[in-house]
C-alpha cells in the first residue's frame, strides 16, 4: 500500500530536520501546507506533483553535494548544540 503524501512529507521533515511551515513555503509557496494536511486537507493532483518535485529536487541536491543540511535563520545547521550552544 502506498503511503499518503503527508506520511512522506512527515519522513521528510524527518529526514531533513525542516520545520514544517519552511517546508510548506519553499515547496508550494504555502507555509500553513503541512498543518492543513494534518486537519484533513484534500491535496489535488498538480499539488501533490510540486511536492514530490520539490521533495525529490532536494534529495538529488544533497546527494550531489549542493546542500549539506537545513540550516536555522542564522545559517547555523540545525541538530545537537556543540559547545558553548544552546540546545
């Protein structure tokens, strides 16, 4: 059975460490995208089509090297705080 596109989002944002409203923004220009999916939102096709494009671009892109991983506003990568940061 196919997964639906918000568990594949959900992998994603997973995988890249995205916040979901990022996400939402830079696939479809929609930063509310991932929290109306998750109150039952109906996507349609041409949608669900710029998602998985923008989802699998970015995948390609990290894999040749052009992106190394998401990174906060400030340009700092996201993940576990090292020394003398925050968590």
């Amino acid at each position: 059975m196919e997964r639906s596109l918000l568990q594949r989002i959900n992998a994603f944002l997973k995988e890249t460490a995205m916040p979901p409203s990022v996400f939402g923004r830079a696939a479809v220009r929609d930063p509310m995208l991932v929290s109306d999916l998750r109150r039952g939102r109906e996507p349609g096709g041409p949608l669900i089509c710029r998602v998985e494009h923008f989802m699998n671009t970015w995948r390609a892109d990290r894999h040749a090297g052009r992106i190394t991983s998401y990174q906060n506003r400030r340009g700092r990568p996201l993940g576990k705080a090292g020394a003398g940061e925050r968590a």
